[in-house]
C-alpha cells in the first residue's frame, strides 16, 4: 500500500471525525466481508463488457485487440487490508465505513482476444491473468439506517501481473502470445484498469449489500 493511499485514508477520516465519532470498527467489517464471500460462493465471477485497446510495444509498434466473453472474479476472497474506520454522525443520523480493501485471489479471464499486429498479423487468443497485487478504496454511507450512497470506490493499486496467452493458431500464437503478455504486463496497466474500474460497483456490491443491508 502506498503512503499516498494511506494519507487519503486518513485525510478522510480527519474530515469526517470533526462532525462525527469514529472508531476503529475492523470486528464488524471482517463480518461483512466473511458475509459477503460467503454470499458469492455460487457466483464468484462477474461477466465483463466487451473491449477494444491499442497495448503499446516498442516506440511506435503495437498490438490492438478487441476481448470478448471476460469474467473477473473471484469475489469470495474479498479481504480487509487497512484498518477499517467506522464514523457515526448522529446528528444528521449518517453511518459511514471507510478502508481499503484487496482481493486474495483476483483474476481476470479473456475467453476471445482478436489481436493485430503491423496490420495482417493476426491471432485470436484467450488470456488469462492473476493479479495478486491489488487494492480498492472504499467508503459507503448509510442514512437513516435505510438510504445507502457510495462516497468513493475506485482502484489504488494493479501489479504483480502474472499473464497465461493461449492462441488458436500455433503459428501466429508462437509470434503473438509474447508480444500480448509483454504488452499487457509491461506497458498498458490503463487497459487493465478501465477493464476493472468500468465494472468495479458490480464486484463490490455484494460487499455493500452486505454493510448496508
């Protein structure tokens, strides 16, 4: 975790504490996220949308691609990485819960990538890729004990990528599966994160059922 996140951690915590009382809450929220996994063992996975990127190589070389049938998962292995900080305003009767979160086990599977390369070499591939560096910020408030909003959820953090290219043509595939991997693992972290952040309510939202429901 970089200093950096930690600061707007706290930076928040500072913010809301002079309206509210805040507490360390890590019990209850280690609850909520043993519910949460316990709640996505049946669905640990979430169908992704359909991408199109340009990875960039070597100065102006590159490989675009378009993915299809990509799932993201694995929910059930949501886990608190920070303290997480609990404030009660009571005065305006607003719960908040805010910390930064990881997942043990996420992986990010691209059942159909068309990929070109210098414009008439081409492969379709599947790509697999394990991320076992990763952390989410999140904060979520609850009004009134019924009305729920998100005040952040966003990613702070993708590396330690460790990619797997499958290729439907032996020849094309011994060519482009490396310059896939290097490509995804080296020089477009962007792709990866728009892939994620674009879908990034619908992989917590069964923690933030959980929190407030």
């Amino acid at each position: 975790m970089s200093l950096f996140s930690i600061s707007l951690l706290v930076l928040f915590h500072i913010g809301i504490s002079s309206a509210a009382d805040c507490v360390v809450w890590n019990d209850k929220t280690d609850e909520l996220v043993a519910f949460s996994n316990q709640q996505t063992l049946e669905k640990p996975t979430i169908r992704l949308h359909d991408h199109a990127a340009r990875l960039p190589i070597f100065l102006w070389l590159h490989v675009d691609v378009k993915t299809t049938e990509g799932t993201l998962g694995n929910r059930n292995t949501l886990s608190r990485r920070l303290d997480a900080i609990k404030c009660d305003d009571s005065k305006n009767n607003n719960l908040t819960l805010s910390s930064i979160f990881e997942y043990k086990d996420l992986e990010l599977d691209l059942g159909k990538v068309e990929a070109k390369f210098l414009f008439f070499i081409e492969t379709v591939a599947k790509i697999h890729l394990r991320i076992d560096g990763n952390s989410f910020r999140v904060s979520i408030s609850k009004k009134d004990n019924t009305v729920c909003s998100l005040n952040w959820l966003d990613v702070q953090e993708l590396q330690d990528y460790d990619v797997h290219v499958e290729s439907n043509n032996w020849w094309n595939g011994w060519f482009m599966s490396p310059l896939l991997s290097h490509g995804i693992t080296h020089y477009n972290k962007e792709f990866l994160m728009n892939v994620i952040t674009e879908q990034i309510e619908e992989l917590f939202q069964p923690f933030v059922d959980a929190f407030c429901n």
